[in-house]
C-alpha cells in the first residue's frame, strides 16, 4: 500500500515537472 502511494507521488512529480517544462520551452521559444 506504501509502495503504491510512493508511485503515485513520484508519477504526480513527474507529471508537473513535464508540465513545467514544457511551460518554460513554449514560453522561451515565443520571445
């Protein structure tokens, strides 16, 4: 169960530092 929520919180990083990312890319290329 541990392990299960560990996953999750790692999935939820990853998927907010994609997001971030890609934030960061689209607004560094429109200028």
């Amino acid at each position: 169960m541990q392990n299960n929520a560990r996953v999750k919180t790692d999935y939820l990083f990853l998927n907010q530092s994609a997001l971030a990312g890609t934030y960061l890319y689209s607004s560094r290329n429109s200028s």
